[in-house]
C-alpha cells in the first residue's frame, strides 16, 4: 500500500499534495509501470482522509495522463518508461534580475540621446490627460491604423511643418521603423527588388534577407545613387534618406530626386520609400521639402519616427501610404492589430496638439546647433585635428570624423570601452566597408553629450589616437 505523509504538505490543499507525490513517484519510477493503485476508499482510509479528496487527486492524474483507469479493475499507472528522463521542477521561479546596459561616459551610437533635454513633465501631464480624457476608447480595440486622433494630430502637424497634405485616412502608426517596414514590404510580391545605397541602410538589408525581399545596392557619389544603375536593375522599389543621408547629413538635390522621380514614374508598378528621419533637425538654410510633398503622382511611401525627436523608449513611427496601396493594406493586411497602445497613442496626440511637440523640436534644434558647434571646436583646436578630416552637413545629430591611424577598428573599440567610451564606426553603418587602410571613420553623435562633458569627451578621443 502506498501511502504519504501528509505533514510534508505545509498548507497546500490536501489533494494537490497526492496528485504531486503520486504523479513524481510514476515518473521516478517508485510506482512502476502498469502497476495496480489502491481504491479510492481504501486510500482514504489509509490516509484518514475523505474519499472525495483522493478522487480528486486521482481525477487529475487521469486528466493528465499519469493514470489510466479499466471498469470494475480500478486504477493503474501509466507506462512513463521512455519520458523517464522528465524532471518536474515544483521550485519557485527566481526572480529576473534588472538589466541594464553600461552607463558609458559617452555612448557615440546612433539612437543615444541626452535625456535631461526632454520635457518630462509635460509628457506626463499628457499621459494624466489621457488617462482623464480617454474614457472607454482606452479600453476599446485600436484601428489597425491607429487611432483618429494621433492621426489627424500628425496630419496637422505635417501640414503646418513640412508643406504636407495628408488624408489622415492614410496615416498608419507603428511600434517602430522596423515594424512598418516589414508590412510595407508585405504589400509587394516576395522576392520584389528594393533598391537602396550602401550607406546607412546596414539594419534595413538584414530584414529585408529575413524576409526574402532581394536588395539591390546602388552604388552613387555625394549626390545619391546612379539613377541609371537604378533604370537597369530589376528593382520595383526605391529606399532614399534625401533630406539627411545617414549618417553623412547629405541632402539628395532637387536634379537628383527627379531623376528617381522619373524612374517610378515610368512604370505604374515603382514606388519610393522615403526614410524622413532627422529631417526636423536643419541648422542652416531653408527646410527640405519631402519628396512626397513634390510627388505629382503619388508614388512615395512616407515614413517618419517619434524615437529621435522624443526618446528612443517611445516606439512610435508612422507612415503614410498612396492611396492605391492604403487600399491594398487595408483589404490584405487590416487584420494585423496596430502595434502601438491606444494609452501611448492619446498622449502622443495631446502632447501635439497642445504645440509642446513643435516647441520640443524648436528647442532641441536650438539645442543641437549649439552642441555642435561647441564640439566641432573642440576637436579643431585639439592635437587629433592635423591627422583627421570631418564631414558634417548642418543636419542632423551626427557627422563623421575621419582619421588617419594604424590601429583597428577591434583596438580601437576596446581602448574606447577602457576609457568609457562606447565607439561608432561608420562601418556600423553601411553595408559595405568604404574605409582604406591607415584610416578610420567614427560617427560622432553629439545628442547623447551633455554639454560640460565635451572637452573630456574629446580629451578622450585625442588619448586613443
């Protein structure tokens, strides 16, 4: 007869205590396969417990498979010879410890920020409102678009800001870049050919292999891609950054985007995907019209994200389609639920409607200039000036620094790592290395520095070289 002893139990229910010694003993092998259990009242009364409390541990043992049961013979244990090796772990789970990534002195990565520039306070005050405002539509399925608000929120901006005028109907927000992306590519045939440079595009041309879509590198000069490299390839569409070509801060001149023009217009097929990121950051000479704002045909896939303008945590991106493939999104792909939360989406709203968006940009811009100024005088006057060039654009957050030097790349990332500086090589972001040997091309983003840190940061990079 087996029997237990129910003081091991603690103050678990009495059943659950059997149904765990009994399922372990078959799967340890104490209670061998085949092999006969007691009856229900004769385990009770071993017990000194209530037959309805062996019946239930038994119920779930035959629920679960551990037992099998044969009328008018009882109960039997299951053969669990060939899973001898399962291990029921019954330990409590050990808690996640926080992880967080090193806190470097200076981080030169694209997507770093100086988050004490961002008007936290405001943000919350929009998140409250949100929560105050947005009664049952909180609670309530998000459009697979997004939700009305945010959209017309955007369309108005768009309006006032970039010479944009966008049917919020077309409007289409999304937890990041990279999410978007992937459903514009779901409105192409598989294997369609996208067209792109090398430059910037390195995270981009390893998604789209993921999802067979074939990228077709365009090589080009300062200006942007061949356009008659573009005309001869089989792509169907075209990937261009031209307000601020990642990370060089190149604008793609008005001659140039005709030509790309011309190649879509040509066939009904060809579309533009246009990559507006950084663009709200010009420190001289007039804004740069978007291409889709001089589309005369409606060819350009728009797309802009909140994650550099705002704080990377705050994964919203949007994009705005052509009216012929909103239609194909919407009878293809509407099922897909929107990416982003209807709580996120209302505070992003209010915080644009309200004008702290464009007076964030505004500051930020004002921000930036200054920034870059002070640390483009700071490397000038320092001793790695005669060694290095730097090409810089008046937009953005970024420029490159070029550097005559026979280290590598590796040396130089671990000397940074041992300095407290986290390097960005503009190979990080290209698809192809461009740099000669004696020399090295660093991204320097200057929106992660906080301003009295510039001269130690620099002090750094002089120690390096």
């Amino acid at each position: 007869m087996i029997t237990y002893d129910l003081r091991e139990r603690g103050s678990e229910p009495i059943y659950v205590f059997l149904y765990k010694k009994i399922r372990d003993d078959i799967l340890d092998g104490h209670i061998r396969p085949n092999e006969k259990l007691p009856s229900k009242r004769t385990f009770a009364s071993n017990l000194n417990v209530g037959v309805n409390t062996v019946a239930n541990a038994y119920d779930q043992l035959l629920s679960e498979g551990y037992l099998y049961s044969s009328e008018k013979r009882g109960y039997f244990a299951t053969d669990m010879q060939k899973f001898h090796d399962i291990k029921i772990n019954t330990s409590a789970p050990r808690p996640v410890l926080l992880e967080e990534e090193p806190d470097f002195f200076m981080d030169f990565r694209a997507n770093r920020i100086n988050l004490n520039n961002f008007p936290i306070s405001t943000w919350n005050s929009c998140m409250r409102k949100a929560i105050l405002d947005g009664g049952d539509n909180l609670y309530k399925t998000v459009p697979y678009n997004g939700i009305p608000q945010l959209r017309n929120a955007i369309s108005s901006y768009l309006y006032r800001n970039k010479g944009m005028s966008v049917d919020p109907e077309f409007i289409f927000i999304g937890a990041g870049t990279e999410v978007l992306l992937r459903k514009i590519f779901e409105l192409f045939d598989p294997g369609v050919g996208v067209a792109m440079e090398g430059i910037g595009h390195k995270t981009l041309a390893k998604q789209a292999h993921k999802l067979n879509i074939r990228i077709n590198i365009i090589p080009g000069d300062d200006d942007g891609m061949d356009t008659k490299k573009l005309a001869k390839s089989d792509s169907s569409v075209c990937y261009v950054m031209p307000a601020n070509r990642f990370p060089t801060g190149r604008v793609i001149p008005i001659k140039k985007r005709l030509e790309i023009f011309s190649w879509a217009y040509s066939d009904e097929n060809r579309f533009i995907i246009e990559d507006d990121y950084d663009s709200e950051f010009r420190y001289s000479g007039r804004m740069i019209l978007p291409m889709f704002a001089e589309d005369t045909k409606k060819r350009t896939i728009y797309m802009n994200t909140f994650s550099k303008t705002m704080v990377p945590s705050l994964r919203i991106s949007y994009m705005i389609l052509p009216e012929k493939l909103a239609r194909v999104y919407k009878d293809t792909l509407g099922f897909y639920s929107c990416t982003v939360s209807s709580f996120e989406q209302f505070a992003l709203a209010q915080f644009i409607e309200s004008g702290a968006f464009e007076r964030h940009i505004s500051r930020m811009r004002n921000f930036y200039r200054k920034q870059r100024v002070a640390i483009l005088k700071e490397l000038l006057a320092s001793p790695i000036a005669p060694k290095a060039s730097i090409e810089e654009h008046n937009a953005g957050t970024h420029f490159l620094l070029k550097i005559k030097t026979h280290k590598t790349k590796e040396d130089i990332y671990k000397e940074g790592i041992s300095k407290d500086l986290h390097i960005s090589f503009f190979s990080d972001y290209i698809v192809e290395d461009t740099d000669k040997p004696g020399f090295v091309t660093l991204v320097i983003n200057y929106a992660a520095i906080v301003p009295d840190k510039i001269p130690e940061v620099v002090k750094r990079l002089n120690e390096i070289f």
